[in-house]
C-alpha cells in the first residue's frame, strides 16, 4: 500500500514513453526519408508492428506451454540485449538525410 504513488507514477512514466514513441517515430522518418519515402515506410512499419504483436501473443503462449513461467526472465532479457543492441546501432551510424538512390550511393562512396 506504501508505494501505491510510485507505481502510478513508473505506469504514468511508461505510458508517455509509450506516447512519444507514435509521435516521433513518423516525424524522423519523414526527416531522413523525405516526405514521398518517409510515408509508405512508416505505414510499413506501423503494419509490422500490428503483425509482430500477434506473433508475439502466439509465440508466449507456446513458449509458456513449453518452459513455464521462466519464459518472462527470458524475454525480458531477450529485451534488454535488442535495447543494448539498437543503442550500439544508434551510436554507430551518423544520421543523413536520403531522399534518392543516388545520393545514398554518393553517401556511401563519400564515407570510404
């Protein structure tokens, strides 16, 4: 009972992380993309993410069946290492704006 606020507010917290994430991710995609590419890929991704969810409630639900309840510690590890992951992609790679083949290979050629 003591810590009923400090759940409310890690749930507030997690929440608007959550929001921000559908607020952003379109406008950067549009930003590096251009407005043409940058649509049709965030209506892509929007797709997956709507297929990767169901995915996920069947996978869990085998994977329940099959390893019981140590299925969660290792998903939630499985989470942190593609977190750990996406933070060494995003330290890695510089961001460029790309709007056209030619200027992704004229990119490419510049780096090298």
């Amino acid at each position: 009972m003591q810590y009923r606020f400090v759940y409310g507010l890690w749930v507030f917290i997690g929440y608007s992380c959550l929001g921000a994430h559908f607020v952003l991710f379109p406008t950067v995609i549009m930003k590096l993309f251009g407005l043409r590419s940058g649509a049709q890929l965030a209506s892509l991704i929007y797709v997956a993410i709507g297929l990767q969810s169901i995915f996920s409630v069947i996978a869990t639900y085998f994977l329940l069946q099959t390893f019981g309840v140590k299925v969660y510690d290792m998903m939630m590890y499985l989470a942190t290492a593609m977190t750990l992951v996406s933070f060494a992609l995003l330290t890695v790679f510089k961001e460029t704006k790309i709007q056209r083949l030619s200027e992704l290979k004229e990119s490419l050629i510049d780096d090298t």
